[in-house]
C-alpha cells in the first residue's frame, strides 16, 4: 500500500478575509481524501499566531480559548507536522522522528486557504519557498501580481487584453490632496466609478460611488485597507449593469479553463455581503452566452492566468456590457479564490466534470509536479 502524503492545510490569518478561510478551510478538511493523504490542520489567529493541530481545529468550531495558546516547539500534544511550526519559522522540511530514526518530512505539501493579504499576495509563499517545500497554488511572483490590482492590470494590459479604464492613486496623495485626487479621477473616468484598495480580495473595501458626494467616503474606505487605491470606471454606465462572469482555472503549464459562469447579484454589485452573508445572489453555471462569446473568454482566462505567470488554480473575472455590442473586459484574477462546496470556483469545476473531492486532489498534485520540476533548477555555479 502506497505511503500516504502528509498534507497540510494552513488556514486563518490576519487579513479581513479570516472568516472566509476558515469556511474554505473546513469544507477542504471534510472533502479531502483521507485514503491518499494524512491531513494536518494549521491554523493562524488573526492576531498571527501559529496553532497546533488541536488548537487549529477549535479555531475552526469558533473555540476562542484556542487562540490564546501558542504553538510550542516540543508541544507533546502537538502532532508532528504542527509543532515544527513554532511561531511561523519555516522549518517544515524536519524530519519526524520514529523508532527507526527519521520517518520523512513533517508535510510533504501545503494546502494554503489564506485568503487576502499575508496568504494570497506572495509572502507565505516565500515562507514555503525558504523552507523548500511543495505548495497548492502560484508562486511568489505570481501570487503578488495577482494580489494587485495595479499591477495585475498592467500585465493585463501589456498581453493586450482589454481591460477597464481605471486609474490609481496612493493613499498618501489622497490624504494630502483630496480635490486634486478627485480631479485627477474625474478628469479620466466618468461616474459610477468601483474604488478598490490594490491589495485586498472577497470584494473587502470596495465601494460604488455614483458623484462625487460617493466618491470621497469611498476612498476613505478603501484607504483603510492599503496604501494603493485603484479607482475603475463602471461597465454599463449609470442605466444599466454589467454581466459578472466567472471562469475557474487549473494547471501548471499548461492551463485549462472551466465553462463559464455568472454571478447575478442580491445587490447593486457583487461586494462581500452579496458573497458571503446574504441569500440573493445567485450562480448561473454555464452562463447564458454565444458559443463563440464563451469560447472567447475562456481563452482570455487562460492568457491572463499566463500574463500573471500563475500555478495551480486562480478564478478568472470578467464583465461585460450588458446591451449592445455586449464587450468583454477582463477584470481580475484571484490566486486562492473561495473554496466552500458551494464557491464558484469548485463548482465551475463540478460543471465542468471534476468533482470538488477530485479536485482537491488534483491540485495537491499539480502542487508536487511543480515542485519536482522547480528542484531541476541549479542555483549555484558549484
């Protein structure tokens, strides 16, 4: 019988995005396969504390006493693979010690469901990286780009895919200048405009503003969570909505798309309440689109999962005019989307014949094949 791998799955952390991880997390926890891989739950407070195995689990049941324990090196009660994390220092490759002498690592590959900031934008990445250990998902560099927005949007726009007009400010220039910011804004975009902090995802911080009287509290708001503040102008005009539409994709090298979807929102546009809190969103898999229309933007899917030089998985968003010559603009990619059952992006997946447990799997996979294939590079002349 093949050696089962150790896998662990890192959830929690400090971002406004903590709540949607731990869901993502224990849907992930339930579904995976337990006759291919031994699981290891690692939580981290939102204070960014590191949680054994036990801990970790009460962190997922709402046990608020699990957070004011840290992890211990040595802890007896910690599992092997969660006490190696003392404090977050990379030393996930140590061997676990046996009877025999070392039995192999302590987790063998990581399944990050850090949402947002610290876990999506490239820094856990480079955790991994220091420790040398096969992960779920892109890469440093990719993680960031696909963190933000700003850059995100020049990548977009360099592999010429059409993209929104939009312009970007820093929060330091806002709270200098506030007429001159809004100037600026106006004189390149008209209204409704969508303000976005650059680093952020599940729609935190992001504000439709219809004139100016929206336009200030917005940035207010999304100035609250970075330093980067991404002004877009709105599909569709004042009259009319823009079609969301949605594409998951999965692969290494070589990327495939899903069908596409669409998200028609409970509210005015699909922010975090229509995502998570309230009922009145509803998915429509597959989207109710041209065959050439759906072709097309599976295709700009997979060119901005390149332009962005991902791995794994990321949910691919666009939008769409809905009247008329009925345009097509990319919008953004998002490397660790929401992973619940009932996430867009396993169920597009699940429209498109991968089930939510095979799925898991098959990323855990594409995460080994691209470690293997980064172990072939040389980093030293000697």
């Amino acid at each position: 019988m093949a050696k089962k791998l150790r896998v662990g799955v890192l959830f929690g952390g400090r971002s406004g995005e903590h709540e949607v991880s731990l869901l993502s997390a224990a849907s992930i926890l339930k579904a995976i396969d337990r006759r291919k891989f031994d699981v290891i739950p690692i939580g981290i407070t939102k204070e960014g504390r590191w949680l054994a195995a036990a801990d970790a689990a009460g962190l997922l049941d709402g046990d608020r006493s699990a957070v004011t324990r840290r992890l211990r090196a040595g802890d007896p009660e910690a599992t092997p693979g969660a006490k190696l994390l003392h404090e977050g220092i990379p030393t996930l490759l140590a061997p676990v010690p046996g009877p025999q002498g070392p039995q192999g690592k302590a987790i063998d590959v990581v399944f990050p469901v850090l949402h947002g900031t610290f876990g999506e934008d490239g820094t856990i990445q480079g955790l991994f990286e220091l420790a040398g250990i096969a992960y779920v998902g892109s890469g440093v560099l990719g993680s960031s780009a696909g963190m933000d927005k700003d850059v995100m949007k020049s990548l977009f726009a360099h592999a010429g895919l059409p993209i929104v007009k939009h312009v970007t400010i820093l929060r330091s220039e806002w709270e200098a200048s506030p007429r001159k910011a809004i100037a600026q804004i106006e004189a390149a975009l008209k209204y409704p405009v969508f303000v976005k902090p650059a680093n952020l995802g599940s729609s935190v911080g992001i504000s439709k503003a219809h004139d100016r009287k929206e336009l200030g509290p917005a940035l207010d708001e999304a100035a609250r969570y970075d330093r980067k503040l991404v002004i877009e102008q709105g599909v569709g005009g004042s009259k009319s909505r823009a079609r969301e539409l949605e594409v998951g994709v999965l692969g290494n090298d070589d990327p495939k798309a899903s069908v596409v979807g669409e998200i028609i929102p409970g509210k005015e546009f699909y922010d975090y309440e229509a995502k998570y809190l309230s009922e009145g969103s509803v998915p429509v898999i597959p989207a109710k689109l041209t065959r050439s229309e759906a072709k097309q933007i599976r295709e700009m899917a997979v060119a901005a999962f390149r332009a962005c030089d991902l791995a794994g998985l990321a949910r691919v968003d666009f939008l769409m005019e809905p009247d008329g010559k009925r345009r097509i603009y990319l919008n953004e990619v998002n490397t660790l989307p929401g992973f619940t059952q009932i996430s867009m992006y396993p169920k597009l997946w699940e429209a498109t014949g991968i089930p939510y447990s095979d799925l898991i799997t098959r990323l855990i996979e594409l995460a080994l094949e691209r470690h293997e294939d980064k172990d072939r590079n040389t980093y030293s002349r000697e």
